[in-house]
C-alpha cells in the first residue's frame, strides 16, 4: 500500500503518484547514504535567513558540524541597514534572542563576504525550505557553483550539495513535508525563539541529526517500498 501523501485522490497511479512514489524511494535511499558513506569529517551548514514582509532581509544565521554531531562553529548576524525593520504583524520578532552565542550587528556587505568564505569551505548545505534561502542568498552575491540540489536526482557523497531537509522528514516518516516546528516536536526537541534566523540554523541542525541517528533503513517500513515498482505503464516514469 503507497503513503497517503502520494496518492490521487481515486487511489490511481498516474504520473503524479509514480513522481512521488520515485522521489520517496530516492530520499528513503538518501538518509542511509548520508548516514552511512558521508566521511565524518565532511563538513555540513544549516542555514536560515529571515526577512522583512518575506522580501528585504534582515537576518543570517548558520552552524556548521560534522554528521557525528561534533558542531564546528555557530553564527548569527543581523543586517546593520535593515536594523529597525520589525516583523511582530506578521511573525515573531526575535532577532535580539539568539541563543547559541552573541548576535553581530554588521553591514550587509560585510555579511556576504563571511558567508561566501563560510559556504566555499563546506560540503553539504541543508536547510528547511532551503531553495527560498538559496535564491535570496544567490540574489544577493553568493555563489552556489559547486553546489548541486538534491533533487530526486543522483547523490555524491564526496560531491557538494544542497539538500532539503523536509524531504528527509518526508521520507524518514513517510509522511508529507512538514515545517521545522512540527519536525521538532516529533522528536521531542526542546526549542524556543524560533524566527530568528541563528536559533533557526541551530535547531535545524539538531532537527537533522536526529532524522540520521534515528533511522533504520532495515525497517520493514522502508524496505517494503523500496521493493514497489514503478508501474511501467506510466511513460514520464519510466
């Protein structure tokens, strides 16, 4: 029996469903690759931003670690040219109650110039809705070169890449991706202060590290959709 969250509503499988059912099947695949032949000593960054009216940013923040757990380092810096821009209307204002260490107040320029050397010196970039960050930080002067999505398509593990942490959710508990607080609370984590863009990046972190050390690719849960195929009828799956 397929997940709910990939089904058509009449239960047929079309090219919709069989998308989907590809795409689980990949990330089921790509929690056990990550967990298992990533060297420990890779770097990974979780990143989040924040913005005023989700279009003029005001907030970086991001921790890098090791997938053993082992955290590296752990920023948080508010834009000095957007400082007084307030979200309370529409989200949380938090950017003074970063909680992992001390916020820095620096010019935006500033900013991109230590995240660009931050990004050039890892190898995986993971985050919750990750490819809205990715755009405002690509619009914004980052170069993402050799980095590539994770997209359902192929994994590198001694490669660079850019990968969605709802989909790992998504996979881990097959079910449909959901936000970093519902994640958080399925595991029990512990959290407050979310939307600032460092506790955030910290969180997500913690958020991903569970998903690797809980798994058990071997559960009959996974395995038994792993062995499903594809319908070879539906031609945009073949």
């Amino acid at each position: 029996m397929l997940p709910y969250f990939i089904l058509t509503p009449n239960n047929y499988v079309n090219s919709t469903s069989c998308k989907k059912l590809k795409r689980l099947q990949f990330n089921i695949n790509l929690i056990n690759r990550i967990k298992n032949e990533v060297n420990p000593n890779k770097k990974f960054f979780s990143i989040d931003t924040e913005s005023f009216i989700q279009e003029i940013l005001t907030e970086f923040g991001w921790s890098v670690f090791n997938n053993n757990g082992t955290v590296i380092k752990e920023q948080h810096f508010i834009i000095d040219e957007t400082y007084d821009l307030r979200n309370n209307d529409y989200i949380p204002e938090n950017k003074k109650k970063y909680l992992f260490g001390n916020s820095e107040r620096k010019p935006f320029h500033e900013i991109i110039k230590i995240l660009q050397n931050e990004i050039d010196n890892v190898d995986f970039i993971i985050g919750q809705g990750i490819h809205n960050d990715i755009k405002y930080l690509h619009d914004s002067g980052i170069d993402f070169t050799n980095f590539t999505f994770i997209d359902g398509d192929s994994f590198d593990p001694n490669g660079k890449a850019i990968i969605e942490i709802s989909d790992l959710f998504s996979a881990y508990s097959l079910s449909s991706p959901k936000s970093l607080e519902y994640g958080l609370n399925y595991f029990k984590i512990k959290y407050k202060n979310l939307h600032n863009a460092g506790n955030d990046a910290h969180y997500t972190m913690i958020y991903f590290l569970n998903i690797i050390n809980n798994y058990d690719f071997d559960s009959p849960r996974y395995q038994r959709l792993l062995e499903l195929n594809v319908p070879s009828h539906v031609s945009p799956c073949k």
